[in-house]
C-alpha cells in the first residue's frame, strides 16, 4: 500500500496541487489527474487499486501516466511504498 510522506505539505492550486517535502527541501506541481492520484496515496490503495481507479475515470492517460506520477512521487520522496 502506498502511503504519504509525513514531512510532505501540499496546497491546492488553480490548476492542481503543489507538494513539498520539507524534510529534503524538494517541491513538485502535480495536474489535475495527478492531484486525483495523490488524492488515493493513503495507505489503503495499492498502484493496482489506484491504476483501477485512474482507468475508470480516464482511461487514456492511465497506465503511463500512473508510472510517470509514482517514479516522480517515489523520486522526491514524497510518498512511502
């Protein structure tokens, strides 16, 4: 299951939302269907359950899109697997 960092903050933005991890210094900005995948890093969804998801509401964009958010997540340290 994947879980938020506990040192990351967030804000929501006009287009998203932007994380900070303040244990490392380290920023991302996330779109809108990054938003919606950080929104299910809460301990209780695995990257299968969150692919699901991700696939019922835009199944174009899930599958790349997913790897792509996760390895940026996992790189900052922003989420914990």
């Amino acid at each position: 299951m994947l879980k938020k960092n506990e040192a990351v903050m967030w804000a929501f933005t006009a287009n998203g939302i932007v994380l900070h991890n303040t244990a490392r210094a380290r920023f991302i900005e996330l779109d809108e269907v990054g938003e919606r995948i950080w929104s299910y890093v809460d301990g209780s969804h695995s990257a299968e359950q969150i692919l699901e998801k991700l696939r019922a509401l835009r199944p174009e964009l899930a599958e790349g899109t997913l790897d792509t958010v996760l390895a940026d997540l996992e790189g900052g340290e922003f989420i914990e697997p």
